[in-house]
C-alpha cells in the first residue's frame, strides 16, 4: 500500500469484516483499496496500478 491513510483504513475494514465474520475475497480488497483512494483523493500517479 503506497499511502498510510489508505493503509489504515483498509486495515479497519478488514477488521470490520472479521468481526462480522465475512469472507474477504482478494477482489474486495482490490475493491476497497481502490474505493479508499478515491475517497483519500490520492494523486493518480501515486496510486497501485496492478493486482499483484
């Protein structure tokens, strides 16, 4: 993960979804991450560009 703040907040909702006990599937996380910096309103040239 390339920005803290993302970082942080894909680390509470995975959390979250523990708590829940939800399955978290690798394409959520690519979901959520991606969703975060949207939100974050990270620079597009700062942000992951692959899956892997």
């Amino acid at each position: 993960v390339t920005q803290p703040d993302v970082e942080e907040a894909l680390f509470k909702w995975v959390r979250h979804m523990e708590e829940k006990q939800k399955h978290i599937s690798g394409q959520m996380l690519i979901a959520k991450h991606e969703k975060f910096e949207n939100v974050l309103e990270v620079p597009k040239d700062e942000r992951l560009t692959s899956a892997g």
